[in-house]
C-alpha cells in the first residue's frame, strides 16, 4: 500500500498562528538544515569552584537560600543536537515541544525536582524605585552588599549589568581568607558574590556576553529571605521566553537554562 507523503506543517494555523515566522517553515524550505545551535557558555562558577572547593561555612550558607542543588548538579555536558531538535520543536503559542506522540513541556514540577528550586512563594520582582536606579546606585549597593568595588566602570554594562570575570576574579582574592573564624560578614559577602556568578552564568545567562544584572542584588540584600522567593517561576518563565525567541528566529546563540532540557529528557 503506498504511504501517503507526510504532512510538513500544521494541518490547521487556527492555533499556530506563528508558523510563518517559525524555524521550523525555514527548515521545511530547505534552509538552515545544517545549522546545530550553540550556547554561549559562561564558565566563570564552574572554572572558580573547580578551583576553589567551597569552605563549609559556605556551603551551609548556599543551602539556607536553596541554591546549592545546582552547585552539586555541576556543569554538564549538553548535547547541542538535541537541544536543536527540541528547539525545533516548541511553539511558542502554546509553551510546548510537539512531538510525534504528543505535546511534552518543561514544568514547575521538573524545576522543583531536578533543581530544587521553590515554585512557591513571593513573586521574584522588583519595587518600582530600584527601576530608576543608575549606574552610580548600583556599583553603592554592589560594594555595600559585597565589598567589592570595580577599579573603573568598564566591567558595567549600561546602567545595571556586571561583567563576570571581575566578580569572579574578587572572588578569588576572597577566598583564602574564608576560615572557621571569618566574621558572618565576610561570609554574606562572599555568597552574594557567589550567587552574582550563579545567575549570570548558569540561571539567567544571556546572549550578550558573561553579563549578571545588578538588579538581584534588591533580593540579595536579605539572603535568609531568599528560599521565601519563587525562583522556580522565574527561572522556567525565563526559560520559556529564550526557547520562544529562538524557535522564532535563524540565531545559533542561545541562552537560558538549557541543563534542564537535556536532564528533562
């Protein structure tokens, strides 16, 4: 019996309204059919722990906030064909992979399992005053909070981002002097440090380069509130919105929190 030729696109657009747009309509048009997508990774947390072991005292600290699981977690290594086909298959209307046995999707679930990230509590947003803030505000409250004070502003980006590279590099110069009798102080410091790195390198990276917001520092101020905060939400949402973005345009840069995908599958 001869097999009928296989659909190549959404039998019906009444739902799918982005199909023209979709990566999937340049594949179909013979386009892009070699093209494997590539993260820009950022590695300043996983090369500064590779060579810092983190202090006990450290370590507690980072499981109080809830973000330890991903330092034990570690780096993983992606496969970036996969993550292309799963790409290749989200849509954006929905916030689902169509697959050929059904719709499949990243969950509040998953992030709360895999990553033991909280999914419940305060929204992770900010006042209305710290949206105003400049440049000037942002490097106070980043050497307030952690002591550290960039030499010039050619590590700042715009008004509130941070290269990581001078982070990570205060870091280590902090590092030796994490002991049993280091003043709590110290120790605040050098987690909020620490958690700059983890959300510009591994939660919330970006295409742009090793960039972290200043903006965290609003919820690093009170680390004992931070398991309070719904980072779950945040980062699936962030997630979401980088697969949305990719799915609908022809770059090969992407970001977001791409372990989740492959340990998902």
């Amino acid at each position: 019996m001869e097999v009928p030729p296989l659909h190549s696109g959404p039998v019906s657009l009444e739902l799918l309204l982005l199909q023209g747009d979709h990566r999937s309509s340049h594949i179909w048009e013979g386009q892009l059919l070699a093209q494997t997508f590539r993260a820009r990774r950022v590695d300043d947390m996983w090369g500064f722990l590779r060579d810092h072991p983190l202090h006990p005292r450290i370590v507690r600290r980072l499981q109080d906030t809830g973000f330890y699981r991903i330092v034990e977690i570690g780096r993983l290594q992606l496969d970036w064909s996969l993550i292309t086909a799963l790409i290749e298959r989200w849509r954006p209307e929905t916030h689902t992979f169509h697959l050929p046995i059904g719709e499949a999707t990243v969950t509040l679930q998953d992030v709360e399992v895999l990553y033991g990230l909280p999914v419940d509590g305060h929204p992770v947003a900010l006042p209305n005053a710290i949206r105003e803030y400049t440049a000037l505000h942002y490097m106070e409250m980043l050497q307030r909070l952690t002591g550290f004070q960039p030499a010039d502003e050619t590590p700042l980006v715009g008004a509130s981002r941070l290269q990581l590279t001078p982070v990570r590099q205060h870091l280590e110069a902090l590092h030796t002097d994490i002991t049993d009798d280091t003043r709590e102080l110290h120790i605040h410091r050098y987690t909020r440090l620490l958690l700059l790195l983890m959300f510009g390198g591994v939660l919330f990276p970006n295409t742009s380069g090793n960039l972290v917001s200043l903006r965290f520092l609003h919820h690093l101020e009170r680390l004992d509130d931070l398991h309070q905060y719904s980072w779950g939400v945040a980062i699936l949402g962030y997630l979401y919105r980088q697969m949305c973005r990719t799915s609908m345009g022809t770059q090969h840069d992407i970001a977001g929190f791409l372990p989740l995908l492959q340990v998902k599958t």
